[in-house]
C-alpha cells in the first residue's frame, strides 16, 4: 500500500502566479487534509476534505486559496496570484474513517520568486 | 483553545546521553497525543501515539512518551541518543476522528560525537 503521495515535491512560482498542489490519499483513505509549514514553524491545519466536501476550511486563508478532493483523483490545494509568503512547505495528510490518526506526505515545497 | 507548547526550541546532547522533550497540551476534550519526527526537507514520520490505556507508550527508534493528564504533558524520551537522531521533533494532538491536529512549534535535536 503506497503512502500519501504528493505531487510536485518541489514548486518555484512568480510572484502573481498560479500553483497547484496535488494529493493523492492513501489506498482506501477518504479524508484528506492540508497543513502549511512556514520556516521555523509547526505545522498549521489549513483545511479538512472529504470526497466532494469541504468538512472545514477554518485555517483557509479567505482569498487566493482553495481546496478541493473530487470524486475521482487527487485532492488539490490552489493558490491564486501568489506571494513571497505563500512560500512554505505544504503537507497533506490522509485518514481512513473512523481512525485518530492522520498519515503524512512528503510535502511540497512552494516558492515564490 | 486547543494549544501545543514545546517549550525548547533547540536542544543539544552528546551521542549515547539520554534525551527528553517535552510537550505540554491545552485541549477540551479527550486529547489523542502524537509525536512526529523530521528530518530536513522531508515529511513527517510517526514516532508514536498515545489514544488510551497504558500512559506509557512505545515507539519506533527506540522513543518512548509518557502521558500525564494532570500534568496536561506528553513528553518524549529516549535513554540513548545516536547521531541519526539530529532532527526536528513535533509534538500534536488531536481529538475524535476528522478533527485537524494542533502542532507544537517544533524542538530542533543536534547530537554531537
């Protein structure tokens, strides 16, 4: 059973640019979440997915950033004209239902030039 | 509100010494408690998790956690500390499923010869 796959590992934008983060859940897992982790930070939860359902977006910065997990395919996090902040390590997680624990992806790593 | 304090930011200890980090919680439900490792430029990897019964847990590498509710404290130790060690420590808590994890700030491990 492969882990939670995250695709690309490593991202490079321009400021005002588009980026689009992938995630793909492990096998038979159907919640995905989606952490950022600034330099010298934890991790902060950003928003909480299930097939088709945005379950909470409470960490969600309002504008620029969305979050979607579609009935077929990988969850996708998109930022919207980005900026120098945006530039940080983006991790998914995935869990089965019913389970506390939540497993991680490599992470990708956004920046912003 | 639901918080995690690390409250050393860096710690430095010799090869073979042993090795505590500690974790305090703030949470208003039943906490289910993780500690998480990384290492530069990689993704999080679980050390060990604490959901009920025994306040002593077991984990992989050779860690170990204990769980004190009245201390609200999920510290991680390890009586022997090898070089493969150095790496960032994190700390999380959780609650029922499909609730976000509360991350810690990190501890920063250097392990010198």
């Amino acid at each position: 059973n492969a882990g939670v796959m995250q695709n690309p590992r490593h991202l490079v934008r321009r400021r005002g640019q588009e980026a689009r983060l992938r995630c793909s859940p492990m096998k038979g897992h159907s919640h995905v979440y989606w952490y950022r982790q600034l330099p010298e930070e934890g991790l902060k939860f950003m928003v909480y997915l299930q097939k088709e359902n945005i379950i909470d977006e409470s960490g969600m910065p309002k504008e620029r950033f969305s979050a979607e997990f579609p009935k077929e395919g990988p969850s996708i996090l998109r930022i919207q004209q980005v900026v120098r902040g945006d530039s940080a390590a983006y991790f998914c997680a995935s869990s089965p239902p019913e389970d506390y624990e939540q497993y991680f992806g490599p992470g990708t790593r956004l920046t912003v030039t | 509100a639901q918080s995690v304090t690390q409250p050393d930011i860096h710690i430095t200890v010799s090869e073979g010494a042993s090795l505590e980090l500690r974790c305090n919680y703030s949470y208003g439900a039943t906490p289910y408690l993780f500690w998480y490792v990384q290492s530069p430029g990689q993704g999080l990897q679980l050390l060990l998790k604490y959901f009920s019964g025994d306040t002593l847990v077991q984990g992989i590498k050779g860690f170990e956690a204990e769980f004190k509710r009245s201390q609200s404290s999920f510290n991680l130790r390890k009586p022997s500390v090898h070089w493969s060690d150095a790496a960032e420590y994190f700390c999380a808590v959780g609650a029922i499923a499909g609730n976000q994890f509360y991350f810690g700030t990190g501890t920063s491990l250097t392990v010198i010869p």
